[in-house]
C-alpha cells in the first residue's frame, strides 16, 4: 500500500467496512480499522489506465494535494484486478444529502450562511487544485454536490479529485449529469478548467435554488422518456422574464436581508455557466467575488488570489512525469 506510513492492505482487510455508496468510479466503504481510526475506500473499476506506473505517477500528484477544503487522499493500492483509494472518511455526509435529503418533516433547513460558506470552502479547494501545479492545468473533472463532502465542523471538503484523465472515451461516467459544460458532455476528453467552472457554477445554482442538477424530469414532453433538468438554462430563462426572485430555493425565504447576497451569488454562478468557456471567470476571481460577498476581509495568509501561487505547489518534477 502506497501513502500513509503504517496503513497496510491486511488492515483494510481486517476492517470492518460498511457501504456508502456506488459512483461512476467504482464503490465507496466506510472501513473502521483495529486501532479505532475510520478511513474511506474507493474501489475502482473501469479504469482508462495504461499500466502501474502512469497510476502511480498521477496518484503521487494527488497525494501532494493537500489543503483544508481537499479531502485528505491517504494511500492508494494497485494490483491488475484491484485499485483502492483510500481517504480521510467525512463523518457528515455530502452538500447533495444536505441540500435534497430527508425531505421529511424532521428535515433541518441548509441556512444561507451555511450555504455561502460553503460555496466558499469549495471554491478554495477547487482553485487550489487549479493552481497548485505550475507545469501542469490540474483538473478537478466531477465536480458535483455528491463530491462536496462536509467535516466535524461544517467545513466543504472537496473530494473526487484528479480521476477525469483515467475516464476511458467509452465510458459512461457522468457524461450526461446536469454539471457537465457543453462542451464536455459529448466527448469527456474535453474537461478543462472552465469546465470544472461550469460545474462549480451548476454547483452554486444548486445552493440557490434548492433544485437538483440531476434529477429526471419525468414531465418531459413524449412521457416515458425522462430529461435531466438543465439547470442553468432554468435559472436563465427564469431570470430573463425578470422573476429573478423565483429562482431562489423557498427555504432560504426564512431569512431577512439576504436578498443582495442572493442575487450577488447567483451572478457569480451565471457567470461561471457561460455556454463559452472563454466568457466564465478564473476560479481565483471567484473566490475573490464570493469572499466579498461574505464581507471576509482575506488576509495575506489566505490560500487565495495572489497567495495561491505562492502556496506550496506540486513539485514540477512531480508534475512533468505525470504528462
Ligand atoms: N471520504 C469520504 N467520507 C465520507 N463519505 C464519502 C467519502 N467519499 C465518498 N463518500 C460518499 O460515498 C458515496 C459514494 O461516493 P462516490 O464518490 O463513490 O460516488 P459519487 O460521488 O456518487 O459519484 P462519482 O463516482 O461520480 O464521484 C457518496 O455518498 C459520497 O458522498
């Protein structure tokens, strides 16, 4: 097992592990290992992947990955038949549980400056991975609210990361789901950074409306074929009506005086779900624009704008041998 000092394969197997769920990449455990310590497992399957060493280069990439809106990536195993991540495990489930989860009449509202902080936390993680590697335009490439995971303190840790270049052309993998750009739905090949934008702003439209990316929409014309919702085409012929106020998701209508940061978020996230990728900002730019809105002063310590190219980066080296 490559990654974390101590963590061996037996232990993983000696864990007892409990199924979260299955992904377009294979299926999520929760393993509690012998010594108490909880870890997530990712088992693949259908990877586009030429051989041990390209896997092994790409995961030394991501392993160096590290900040506190990324979730922690701590070992990885390889065999012919077998490939295993393993992460820190988020014990507070994921932004899509929060947002369309137990809809019941127990269900606790996502408050607003929850949400904003959220927003916030992810767009973080994601210019991180965008600037970390100087040689390299590292990719996100699921971005998705499944993929937003929460921590003990309600922090956004973004998770997924990186697994885009392995997808195979054929396969299926998220290629249609509501956060793909455009550009990149047909053809996976096509993720660039402005399509992670794209979906970080489908991602945000999410947070505003309350509304699903992905759900089927079963009142499509010619019943019995269902489309997925196009959310950002929703929003944008909502807003050009000029009832820019229905959008807004009705839980949020609870809370008083939020309506210029409403309408401020949802700016940003029409910006970043421009049909041209050319047309949606730098995520570093949107950082910047949803910290304002947050009236947080960024201090140099920050990991954002000027400072993320200062903060540590991937080595280039690193970098090189994983073109
Ligand atoms: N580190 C983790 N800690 C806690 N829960 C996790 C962790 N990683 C994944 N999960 C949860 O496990 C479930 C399955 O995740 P997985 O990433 O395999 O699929 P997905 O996000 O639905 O789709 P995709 O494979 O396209 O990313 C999701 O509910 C996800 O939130």
């Amino acid at each position: 097992m490559a990654g974390d000092r101590g963590l061996e394969l037996e232990d993983l197997l000696r864990a007892s592990a409990e199924m979260l769920g299955k992904g377009g990449f294979g299926t999520a455990y929760k393993a509690i290992l012998d010594d108490g310590n909880v870890v997530a497992v990712k088992r693949l399957k259908d990877l586009s992947v030429n051989g041990k060493k390209e896997f092994e280069q790409h995961m030394e990439v991501l392993g160096r990955l590290r900040h506190p809106n990324l979730v922690g990536f701590k070992a990885y195993y390889f065999a012919r038949d077998e490939k295993l991540l393993v992460y820190e495990y988020m014990p507070n489930g994921n932004l899509f549980w929060l947002l369309h989860g137990n809809r019941g009449p127990g269900r606790t509202p996502l408050d607003w400056t929850t949400r904003l902080k959220i927003a916030a936390g992810t767009a973080r993680g994601i210019s991180f991975i965008h600037n970390s590697c100087k040689s390299l335009k590292l990719i996100h490439g699921n971005i998705k609210s499944t993929n937003v995971l929460i921590d003990k303190n309600g922090n956004a840790k973004v998770s997924d990361f990186g697994f885009s270049v392995f997808i195979s052309p054929s396969s299926s993998v998220s290629k249609s789901n509501g956060y793909r750009a455009p550009e990149a739905a047909l053809d996976g090949r096509k993720l660039t950074q402005k399509s992670d934008i794209y979906s970080f702003g489908v991602l945000l439209l999410e947070l505003l409306t309350g509304k699903c990316p992905s759900i089927m929409d079963n009142t499509a014309p010619g019943s019995g074929y269902s489309s997925v919702i196009d959310l950002p085409r929703w929003v944008q012929s909502v807003v050009r009506e000029e009832w820019t106020a229905e959008v807004f998701d009705l839980e949020l209508m609870r809370y008083k005086d939020i309506e210029e940061e409403m309408v401020g978020l949802l700016q940003i996230a029409m910006a970043c779900t421009q049909a041209s990728p050319d047309q949606r900002p730098k995520i570093n730019y949107v950082v910047k624009m949803i910290d304002e809105l947050r009236g947080v002063e960024v201090s140099p310590a920050h990991d954002t704008l000027d400072s993320v190219s200062e903060s540590p980066s991937v080595s280039e080296d690193t970098c090189r041998a994983s073109e």
